[in-house]
C-alpha cells in the first residue's frame, strides 16, 4: 500500500487543515514520507504535538489563520496550489460543543463551506478534497452498525455540526462539481491526542499521574475505538486512489465494527498500562453524562470492498503501542 500511496502522492501539493490534532499530526509525516509537499493551515501549535517537530525542522510550509475565517482559508489554499486537500481541521470535543454550540457550527459546518468554497473559486489548481466527517453524523440509529445510506440524523451540537457539514459538501459537489469524498471515522485514539477530556488520553494520564479517572457516563455506552494508523491509512488510500475510482461525492465509514462499552474499554485500558509496568487505572463513575448514545459502531464494508481498506490494529496491541507515547509527552 505504501508504494501504491508513494506512487499517487510523490511531488504532489498537499494541503492539511485540522495538520496539529490527532488525525493530523500522524497524516503529515507520512505524506511526506510518500513524497508529497505539504502545506498546514495552523491556528496555534502545542509543543507537544508530534507536529511540532516537524514544524520546526521546516519540512511543511505554514500558513497561520483558521477555518472561520475565510481569507485564511483561500490563502492557505492559494499559496499551497494544492492538488489534494485533506480537511480535517475541527471543534473535534463533544462536552465543548454542548457549551459553546455557535463556535462549533462555525468551525465545523462554516470551516468546511470555505474550504470547499476556495475550491470553487480557484478549479484550475484541480484541488481533490477528503474531508473528515465522524460516525456522530449518523445521530443514533439503534443497535445496528452503521451503513453509508442511513440518514445523518445528528441533534446534539458537534452530532450536528458533522451532519450539517455533509449537507454542505453535498451541495458544493453535486451543483458545483467540487470535487469531494467524505471519511466518516470512529472514535480515533493514538499517539498525539491532547485532547484530554477523552476517555483514552485522560485515562493514560490518570494512570500516569497516579490519579483517578472519573468516567462521565454510566459506562454502558458502545463505541468502535480505531488506532490512529488505521485511520490516517483509509485517508491515504481515499487521496491515492480518488480519480482512479471516481470518489468524487462519495462517502465511507472507516471503523472496526467493533462495540466496546466505556467500562470493557477502561478494563483493557488497565491490563495494556499494568502489562506496560505504568501502573493501573483506577475509575469513578460518576453517571452525569446525558444524551449519550447508546451504541455507535461503523460498518465499513464499503471502504473495505471499494478501497481494499481494513483496519489492522487491535484495540490492544493500539493502546500497546500508545502507552510508549504518553508515557514520554507526560512525564518530561
């Protein structure tokens, strides 16, 4: 997959919004270990992220600004001339867009308008867009999976923002012709998450510090947990392979089909940490949590037979190789 992804993206313009988050941080080294000229879109950058390096050695071009704010928005996509556009730029914290729903709406739905707007206005760089959406966009559909042609019934603020989102990508590809494909991802852990009001990150620093994880909700709730690698591998596939398969407004679930409630996840959690010689974990559940959903897990067979994608990592061997990281970024 490597050569296949090298062969599609070596020389390539490439342009990352959202470059310093999660998803971000993994994505960039290895378009640039593919060969490709990367430009990030940065609002701010936490010395602890793996970008942070990079950033530093001057191995990616920067443009500072934000995604509400378009001039930023078409600058970055003007000075880069990108010919793939990975957006993955984001309010990503779901507490945070129930406390401040408006910023939300106008990163998440108005960000992603003006990324696909600059496109609009400047075809001539022939920009491919992957954009990243997220399993919220589903809303709650019961105790099934996930499939692609459910409707995007999210109600609560960030579940909401991502449906919006789509609505708008739909409307630029299908009467502008932008050319857009849509990853709708699981819940994604590894190495360089900051994001510490969720449950992995805050779990491994609760152990690290020797401290105690209070868990928001009951601990019933199901999610499908991907490592990071897998899911920066179906954003890769998605730019290699979008004008040989004709992704142009098409939408994938990226996710391991796996349910693991909050309580089965912080059990593993506790056998990866003591098995690594951190410590253990140590829980309170506090049940405050409302309008959770009851069970969000994606069924991915669309990306699997139309991509050649799978996920590869175990939520063990994940978190196996994610303790290293934490251990390193808390402890310093």
């Amino acid at each position: 997959m490597a050569e296949a992804v090298a062969a599609a993206l070596s020389g390539r313009r490439v342009l990352v919004t959202g470059a310093a988050g999660l998803v971000g941080s993994n994505l960039v080294p290895r378009l640039l270990d593919a060969g490709a000229e990367v430009t990030v879109l940065l609002r701010d950058l936490d010395g602890s992220s793996p970008l942070a390096a990079v950033v530093a050695a001057g191995r990616v071009r920067t443009v500072r600004g934000t995604l509400v704010e378009y001039v930023d928005v078409e600058r970055a996509l003007v000075e880069s001339e990108a010919e793939f556009c990975f957006h993955l730029g984001a309010q990503t914290l779901v507490p945070v867009a129930s406390k401040v729903p408006l910023a939300t709406f106008e990163a998440n739905v108005m960000g992603t308008a003006h990324v696909l707007e600059a496109a609009r206005r400047h075809p001539s760089f022939g920009t491919r867009i992957v954009v990243a959406s997220s399993d919220k966009a589903y809303g709650s559909a019961g105790e099934r999976a996930y499939i692609e042609d459910l409707p995007l019934m999210g109600t609560q603020p960030y579940d909401a923002s991502k449906s919006a989102a789509e609505m708008v990508i739909r409307s630029y590809s299908q009467v502008y012709t932008v050319p857009v494909v849509t990853l709708r991802c699981a819940n994604t852990y590894g190495p360089g998450d900051l994001n510490w009001s969720r449950l992995i990150p805050g779990a491994l620093r609760a152990v690290l510090r020797g401290e105690t994880l209070e868990i928001r909700s009951d601990g019933t709730p199901r999610r499908d947990y991907m490592h990071v690698d897998d899911a920066v591998t179906a954003y890769l596939l998605a730019a290699s392979r979008f004008d040989e398969l004709n992704l142009a407004g098409e939408a994938f679930n990226a996710g391991t089909g796996i349910a693991t409630s909050v309580l089965e996840l912080t059990g593993v959690i506790d056998g990866a940490c003591r098995a690594a010689g951190v410590g253990a974990l140590n829980t309170r559940v506090l049940g405050t949590a409302q309008h959770e959903i009851p069970f969000q897990v994606l069924d991915a067979t669309k990306m699997r037979s139309r991509l050649g994608w799978s996920p590869s990592t175990s939520l063990s061997d994940g978190l196996a190789r994610t303790i290293p990281w934490y251990r390193e970024a808390i402890t310093r």
